[in-house]
C-alpha cells in the first residue's frame, strides 16, 4: 500500500482542525447563551451549583413531597410517608423510587420531573440528617 506524500495529508489535517475548533466554539457558545438567559437546557449540569440544585430540590420537595413525608423529612407528613432522614440508599435507587414510584406506596413523579430535576430532588433529601437515638 502507498502512502500519499505529507502534502496531500496537510489539507485534510488542517480541515480536521477547523472543525474540531468549530465544534468547541459551538459548544462554548450555547453555554454562554444559556448563562445570559438563554435556554436553561443548554447549561451543563456541572455548571449549576449544589447550593442551587438543593434550592430547586427544596422547592419540589415542598410541591410534591412534603405532604407525606414531612417538611424535614420525618415521615410525619398528613399522610404518613417514609422518614426520609440519613437514608442509606444509593442516589441512583432514591432517584428511581421518585421516577417509577413504590407500589402501593408512592406514586410516580416521571411525567411530573425530569431527570436534572429528579437530581436536585435527591439532592435535597440527602440534606436531612439521621433522627437523633432517643
């Protein structure tokens, strides 16, 4: 097999180059646009703080959760739920009981959050502290 000379490979390199560049230049300009007020969608998710993905999770929790499991969690809401408090469940598990819900337990939240918000949900819940041994 032949190899073609350096110079015919230089274009294409050169080619491969811009468009990597591009793409990069795209990428950093949908997340600005995003900072400045654009589409809150365009914002990746390490870009949103942990202070601010527990306020968001606090405001859901408030919306959909609090009326069974309490407002700190305890499981003392008006209709019983579970004490939330020190959980030893993966993220990845309490995002799912969220998402799919506990049979004749917990309702689904899927159509209600999407997934960034289902993580500040989770987010939220891990700032209760274990109950305190009476």
């Amino acid at each position: 097999m032949k190899r073609p000379p350096s110079s015919a490979l230089a274009p294409a390199l050169a080619l491969a180059a811009a468009l990597t560049a591009l793409g990069g230049a795209w990428v950093l300009a949908c997340g600005v646009k995003a900072l400045a007020g654009g589409a809150a969608q365009a914002v990746p998710s390490s870009a949103v703080s942990e202070a601010d993905r527990v306020a968001r999770g606090q405001r859901f929790y408030t919306q959909s959760c609090a009326h069974c499991h309490g407002e700190t969690g305890d499981g003392q809401g008006e209709d019983g739920g579970a004490d939330l408090r020190g959980l030893a469940a993966s993220n990845a598990r309490i995002a799912n009981a969220i998402t799919r819900g506990i049979k004749g337990e917990m309702p689904t939240f899927r159509k209600r959050y999407d997934p960034q918000e289902v993580s500040a949900l989770v987010a939220y819940v891990r700032t209760f502290t274990a109950a305190a041994a009476p």
